[in-house]
C-alpha cells in the first residue's frame, strides 16, 4: 500500500468509471477524484453539470480503461465539454483481469484498478501532466498532413500502423489518429516518431 502522506498533489479534477479506481487513485494523489458510475453518467445530467463546472473552473483529467467501454465513456465527456478544458490520460493495454474479480472482461483488459503505481504515473506523464507541481504542460498537437504523411492517418494501412505505434510506445491500440496527434508530441519528437514508424513498416 502506497504512503498517503507522499500523494502526488494534482490541482485538476481527475475522472474515473467507477469506486474502485477512485480507491485505487486516492493513495497515489492529492486530487479531487470524480467516479461516473460507469454508464450511468449517460442519464445523470446533474453529475454532467457538476464537472461541467469543474472542468471550466479547474480543467478535468479523464482517466477510463482502454477498452471500448472506457474509450465510449472518454468520447461522451468529451462531447460534452470544452476541449480545452480537457486532459486525457491512457493507459496501456494489458492483458489480464483484477484480483476482485472472478473472470477477465470481454476483453481480456486490464482497468485502472489493476494499474501498478509505475504505469499510473507513467500514463500521466506520457499525457503531460507535471507531476511534481500538479498542472497541465500544454503541448501543440502535430498536424494532421504531418500524420498523414506518416501513414498514420487516411492510409490503406493506417489503423494497422497506428496499433503498432500504440504498442511501440505503451499506449491504447484504440486510440484515434486526433488522440495522437495530441499524445505523440509529448512523448516524443517527429524524428524519433518517424524512425520508430521505419522499423515498425519493416516486414
């Protein structure tokens, strides 16, 4: 169990499915920590506004698991309030199940809860959130002709290789060219980016 008293102090509101990844967070960070009720949040319009407004006072991290469930959730919040007002972190696909639970899910994922403390502040590093001072590290997404270019977006094999890339660097297979077009400049440069896209369209 994580020391309470060493909690990464966190100044934005971070967003969760359900109580068991509040459970899990709350040792890790000094942070307002929202559950949604997983998808409950679609009918509760007064849970919605209430992070409306804190995400407009204080800005939001959304932090959901990386199968399609988590990412519908992610989606709908996202629709709902300004981009701006948004930091999404991921975490990477890992197979497996949570030690409550009986059986792994459809998807043979690995959520929040069963996140180690290593990935879970990596995940929001890889995001660009400071950790160390608990605000967001604004960053310019890369372009979509940079993408493009690259074959990560609007290619016959463009899906396949942004999976790869996922992989590559510990990230969601799920995620959209938009989400890392935000992402990847955070983590990396265009030059890594593109010689790590060389050796993945080797065969």
């Amino acid at each position: 169990m994580e020391n309470s008293q060493n909690r990464i102090k966190i100044k934005e509101t971070i967003i969760v499915e359900g109580k068991y990844d509040k459970m899990r967070l709350s040792p890790l960070f000094d942070a307002n920590i929202i559950e949604l009720g997983g998808f409950q949040i679609y009918n509760n319009k007064d849970r919605l506004a209430l992070i409306r407004r804190i995400a407009d006072k204080n800005g939001i991290i959304i932090l959901t698991d990386s199968d399609s469930a988590g990412f519908r959730l992610r989606h709908y919040l996202s629709s709902a309030i300004p981009k701006a007002n948004i930091k999404n972190v991921f975490i990477p696909d890992v197979s497996g199940k949570e030690k409550r639970k009986a059986k792994p899910g459809k998807e043979n994922l690995i959520g929040v809860e069963g996140m180690t403390t290593e990935v879970l502040i990596s995940a929001f590093k890889k995001s660009g959130i400071d950790v160390e001072n608990g605000s967001f590290e604004r960053t310019e997404p890369f372009s979509k002709s940079f993408l493009y270019e690259a074959g990560l977006s609007g290619g016959e094999n463009s899906s396949e290789l942004r999976k790869k890339l996922c992989e590559h660097y510990s990230l969601p297979k799920m995620l959209t060219a938009n989400s890392l077009a935000e992402i990847l400049p955070i983590i990396t440069t265009k030059a890594e980016l593109l010689s790590a896209l060389e050796k993945l369209k080797e065969p």
